[in-house]
C-alpha cells in the first residue's frame, strides 16, 4: 500500500463512553503517531457517506468497528464507492454460532481487510471469500499495572451470568463456584458495584487471590477477558483453548484447567488459594507478558504492519 503513508485514518465505531475497544484503538494509533477523525457509529445517516467521500484522499484507510446492525447497510453503501483501502475490526465470534450465519450477508466481512479474533476458521472465511486477519484481543497499554488492594475475595467471577444463549457453560460454572465455595466467592459486578471499569478494575484484581474466567469456547478464539485480566496483575484461572499457548505461558501466565473438568478446577482454585507466592509469581509474569506482547499498541501496530504503511 505504499511506503509514505498518510498517518492518517477515519475510524467509524462508537466512542461514546471512553472504555470502549474503539477508543483503546484510536488512543493507540495516536499514540502511534497517527491522527484519528472518528464518525459515532449511531449517528451515521446517508448524509454521512458522502462526507467521507470527499474528503477520503485525506486518509490511508477507513477503520470499521460496528455495534449496531443498521449501520451496517449504510457501510455497504459507502463499499460501493469509497476507493481507499476499508479495514474491519473486532473481537467476537462468529463461525459456529447462529450469527455465523449472517456473514455472508454481512457488510462488515467485505471490507478489504477483516481483522478479527477468530483465529480459528482461516480455511472457512477463505472459503466464503473474505479477506481474513486473525488477530487476537488485547488490552489499553496504561491499564497494565498493579491496583492497590482494597479489598479482600478469595474468588470471584467478573461478568455477566446471562451470556449468550449458545454457551451453557456460564451459568453451570457459575452455580458451581457458588455451591463449591459459598461465602467465599463473590460474582462482580453485583450490588456494590454496578459497574467496574478502568483503574477499579485493576483495584479489584489486586484484591481477589483466585479469578475464574470463561469464553465461548472455539480453537485459536478467545475473549479480551485474558488480557484484560492478566494485563492488570491478576491471577487468572481460565480454561484451556487450542492454540492459546502460541501467545501465552500456561502456568507462567495464567493457569488453564480442560473445559468440564470440574474436579480439576476445584483442585487448582484450592492449591492457588493456599500458595501465595506461585500465585504472585504467575500474576507479576503475566503482566509482563501482556505489557510487553498484548496491549492494543501491538495490535494496532500488527495492523500497520499487515498493510505495510
């Protein structure tokens, strides 16, 4: 795509609350050197295609990072138009699920590049003829670091027990943490917090000696809580997907136990909650590991690289 790229982009997502992945994104490619003019995503309208048009040879290329379904028919018409490079990104699953099978439908798949963390199934989006990047889930740079301890969980589940419909899995580890560990384990957010963004997140993963994590399970996939959680210094239990060790240190960075093996994960929270010093091993190497390999400045950086700008 040429060697003097413009360090300029146009990024179409939402950006209405700062801690959304668009804006970890487009802090990342400032910080990059780059310049972000962003459009919020529900506020496209047909009058906004061909604002962009216009102005699009101001650009290197057009980022897309879609939230909600109806603007995804305005993008297709911008696709029909638009001549600069169109890149997609984002961190969902979609082959293997019921909505795997809207891609072929899907504006957001027939940009020239699509980038997402489904590095799983490369042979079946080449096979439906869509451009696809697997790049896996980070976690803002700044928000690596260690939180102060205020407060005092042996475990704890971050997340919502109604997932998805076609992952059974959560609840049932749900109801087995609490009928396994009672009082001692603690579902967040919860009354006492509505919400946990930022640095109480990294205040709340200092706090917690065991978290117990959980993603729909597909080889090569998994969700930004890996990163999320081990890049702000805490010590995660998480199951064990196909490929996961390319980019992280089983039992260095995290501790995998096999999806369904119960009596595997109680034997694994109980050793943890009775070693501190392995505990804060894994957890500081971890850290690490995302500082230096996983936070969105790397995958912004991977992106640029892809297109060789």
């Amino acid at each position: 795509m040429g060697n003097t790229p413009i360090k300029k982009i146009i990024y179409i997502g939402n950006f209405s609350v700062h801690f959304t992945t668009e804006n970890h994104i487009k802090k990342s490619f400032e910080k990059l050197g780059w310049e972000v003019d962003i459009i919020q995503e529900d506020l496209m309208t047909e009058k906004t295609i061909p604002e962009i048009l216009s102005k699009q040879n101001n650009y290197s290329f057009l980022l897309y990072t879609r939230t909600w379904a109806r603007t995804g028919l305005l993008y297709g018409k911008l696709l029909k138009e638009i001549k600069i490079p169109t890149v997609s990104f984002h961190l969902d699953l979609y082959i293997g699920l019921q909505r795997g099978k809207e891609i072929k439908e899907d504006t957001f798949f027939k940009s020239d590049f699509v980038f997402s963390a489904d590095c799983g199934h490369q042979k079946e989006f080449k096979k439906l003829g869509i451009n696809h990047i697997g790049l896996s889930a980070g976690v803002l740079d700044e928000s690596c670091f260690l939180g102060e301890k205020k407060w005092d969980y042996d475990v704890i589940f971050v997340g919502s027990e109604k997932y998805h419909t076609e992952w059974g899995y959560r609840p049932y580890l749900i109801n087995w943490l609490r009928e396994n560990y009672g009082v001692r384990f603690e579902m967040l957010p919860n009354k006492n917090f509505n919400c946990i963004r930022g640095n109480d997140l990294n205040d709340l993963y200092n706090s917690a000696k065991v978290i117990v994590g959980d993603s729909t399970y597909s080889p090569h996939y998994w969700s930004d809580r890996i990163p999320e959680t081990i890049g702000r210094g805490g010590f995660l239990i998480h199951p064990y997907t196909d490929g996961i060790e390319k980019e992280f240190e089983l039992y260095k960075d995290f501790v995998p136990y096999n999806y369904g093996d119960m009596k595997q994960l109680k034997m694994l929270i109980d050793y943890y909650l009775d070693h501190k010093e392995e505990r804060d091993a894994i957890r500081m190497h971890g850290l690490e590991t995302v500082k230096k390999n996983h936070t969105y400045l790397n995958k912004v950086q991977f992106i640029i690289d892809y297109l060789n700008l």
